[in-house]
C-alpha cells in the first residue's frame, strides 16, 4: 500500500472515530439522565416523605432539596427535565408529601398540583388577628376579612377550657391573645378559615395546658392580655419578666400602665400624637386604669411566662430605644424623663 494512501487511510478513521465516541458519550449520557429522570430511587419504598418549597424558590433549589431528602437521583437531570418540558413554572409553594416510588415526573407532577399542596402560613409572635386576614388575603386564601368575621362568629366556647365566654364575647376580635403564633400547613384547596382557628386553638391549648395549672394569682384573661403587652413592648426574656415585674406593681399601685403598645393596637398606625393620648378608649393605658378589655396580640409561650412569673425590681418606668429596642430602666419619673431626652430624640 503506497504511504500517501496509508496516512489517508488513518485520517479517515479519525475523523470517524470523532463522531462515534460523541454519538457514544450522549448515548451514554442520555441513558443516565433517562435513569436518573423515569427510574425512581426505590420503586418499593411508598413511605410518605413531607416536602417542603418556600414561596421564591427556584428550580434548582427546589431540585437540591429534592436530592437532599434522598427522593430523586440526580438534581441537574431534575432540573434539565423541567427546563426542556416547561415544568418549572407550574411548581407551586406548599407542603408535599411524596414517596421514594415516585419518579422525576411524577414528582414534579405533584409540586404542580394544588389540590396536593399544603400552603404554608406562618404566624409570628406578636401578630394580631388583623395580621393573620391580611395574609391570608396575600395567601389568595380568603377575602378580606373573612378570617377575622370568622373569628367573630366563633362559639365552639365549650370545646376550650382557657376561653372565658362572657368576657371575650364581649370584645371586637373575642379570640385576640389565643390564636397561638406558629407555623401551620393547610389545605388550599376548599380552605376553611373555621379549620385554622381550630388548629391555632388547639396548638395554644396544648402549649398552654401545663401553664394553666400553675396559675394562682390572675386570670387566665389578665395573664394572656398582659402577655400580649409584653410581646409587643419588649424583645427579651429578661427584660419582659423585668417589665412584667414593673407593670404588674403598677397595677396594683393603682397607676396607669401607660404602655403605647395598647393605643397603638386601636390606632393601627405605629406613631402616636397628642390627638391620640387623648383618644377615649379602654386601650388607651396612658389615660385609663387597669389592663385594657383583652390581648392587643397574639402572644408566645416566652410572654406569657413572663407574665406569670415577673422579676421584682426597684424600677417604676422603662422605655425601649428607637434604634435598637434596648430597654432603659428608671425609678423615678424625673429619671425617666432624663432618659426620654436622651433616647426618644
């Protein structure tokens, strides 16, 4: 064979080795990712498994967590798969409940149905009922203010022994101070607000049970609205059992409270002006004696603790800062003064 002819002949297999080793190596990668997407990590497991996406979460986050809760095999295949299909749009947030058994599509068919999902609604200490309608209105739940009529119409009083019937009926929101803060999971589909008032009642009553019994000296109104006060005013343990100490030996001296937590709970607005230190209603503690009708929101665990077990001290007054929320104790009113002009500028 002449050599010009050999040198060719090697070119030529080359140049075809080229595209057989890249028409193997996609037929290689396009098995895997086949397996990795139609081939579920055990067809025998169907143990449900909750799964969570946050509202804003992306695809590959989403594919991420997928992996880390050991439900799918490969993240980049998951999220190549919903990239090519279009997938990724329909994902919706909520709580899922999915299974080892289930392949990449099958999952990603449950995330995108609502009538699987478990929205996720979070409660923050210090919320009011007011808070929780207009969330649940951002949620596109309920129309405004459809949970707080619900609340309104509540009469299951008997089903709860720390709800005082005759005093809270009495109020605009009667279970203001009950509906305990936390994370709940809910059905969006034919969502009750009834159900969630149930729920918030129920997990207040299972955290509030032990409490109770160790209650001596107030009422279980006195000690939830004092609690709610707390919430609002102060950020700390120590400083809440502090500030409780104080507000509770003012009570009892017969001063006012004068905590603008409670007029602010009926100005709904977060400044307070001479027109409204001089509002004529039972919230306003800077005019009126005694604890104001009910809670001003829904307060922790840590709050209410606070307030059955307050730290004495030698202090009558306290402010918290503007830019912190430090709080600056005084003994006297001409030491609070003093301390108005230096924090409260």
């Amino acid at each position: 064979m002449p050599f010009y002819s050999y040198n060719r002949n090697r070119r030529f297999y080359r140049l075809l080795a080229v595209p057989v080793i890249v028409a193997f190596v996609m037929l290689i990668g396009y098995m895997r990712y086949h397996s990795f997407i139609y081939d579920p990590v055990d067809p025998s497991d169907n143990t449900g498994i909750s799964f969570q996406i946050k509202k804003g979460q992306s695809v590959k986050e989403i594919a991420a967590n997928l992996k880390e809760k050991g439900l799918i095999k490969s993240p980049y295949s998951l999220y190549l798969h919903a990239k090519l299909n279009h997938l990724g749009e329909n994902i919706i947030a909520g709580r899922f409940v999915l299974t080892k058994a289930m392949n990449g599509p099958k999952i990603l068919e449950a995330l995108s149905d609502a009538s699987k999902a478990q929205f996720v609604i979070t409660v923050q200490e210090g919320l009011t009922i007011r808070d929780i309608d207009a969330k649940l209105v951002d949620m596109e739940l309920t129309r405004a203010g459809e949970f707080m009529q619900a609340v309104k119409d509540f009469d299951n009083w008997g089903g709860y022994t720390f709800l005082d019937k005759n005093t809270l009926s009495k109020l605009s929101l009667p279970l203001e101070g009950y509906l305990y803060p936390d994370t709940y999971f809910i059905n969006p589909d034919g969502f009750n607000s009834n159900d969630l008032i149930s729920m918030m009642l129920n997990n207040f009553e299972k955290k509030f049970s032990k409490l109770q019994e160790s209650i001596k000296k107030h009422t279980i109104h006195e000690i939830i609205t004092m609690a709610s006060i707390l919430e609002s005013e102060v950020k700390s343990t120590k400083d809440r059992k502090t500030v409780s100490g104080i507000m509770w030996k003012r009570l009892e001296s017969k001063w006012t409270l004068g905590a603008d937590a409670t007029l602010l709970y009926v100005t709904t607005d977060r400044n307070i002006d001479a027109k409204d230190l001089a509002l004529n209603s039972p919230y306003n503690t800077r005019k009126n004696l005694g604890l104001p009708p009910g809670p001003i929101c829904n307060p922790s665990v840590n709050s209410i603790e606070a307030a059955m077990y307050p730290t004495s001290s030698a202090y009558w007054f306290y402010l918290t800062t503007l830019d912190t929320g430090k709080v600056i104790y005084a003994k006297t009113n001409d030491e609070q003064n003093v301390n108005r002009a230096k924090y409260l500028k």
